[in-house]
C-alpha cells in the first residue's frame, strides 16, 4: 500500500523517484505542496483505494505518515 502512496504523491507533486517520498516526508515542508496540491492527492487517494478521506482529516494530513495512519485504519 505505502508504495502505491509513494507512487501517486510522485505524480502529483512531479517527484522522479517516487522511492524518495518516505513515512516522514512532509506535503508542504519537503515538497511544496499547496492547498490544491493536498487536494489532488486526496482525491487520487480517494479513487485509488475507493474510500472517503472526511474534509477535516484531509485537512489535517501534513505528513506521509499521518495519511498512511488513515489509510491503514480506514481498510481494516
């Protein structure tokens, strides 16, 4: 799953080496992210594994690790 997560966030974001997005990789810090870049990554997240991330979750998310906390409670 978390490769599947690194993959899409290097979409996204334009990283050429997905491999380098890791667990404490930050959205805004280490990437660059934006409030529209957040979303474009929740919402192919979303689609990826067919699941609703609430609007103050998404919002919340800051890390790799935070979002990868979600996904792994949320498909249990």
């Amino acid at each position: 799953m978390f490769e599947l997560v690194q993959k899409i966030i290097a979409e996204q974001m334009g990283v050429k080496d997905p491999e380098s997005i890791t667990y404490e990789t930050h959205l805004v810090d280490d990437l660059g992210a934006d409030s529209i870049d957040a979303a474009e990554i929740i919402i192919a997240i979303e689609g990826e594994f067919d699941i609703e991330i609430p609007d103050d979750i998404a919002e919340s998310i800051r890390k790799v690790s935070e979002l990868m906390e979600f996904l792994e409670n949320a498909i249990e």
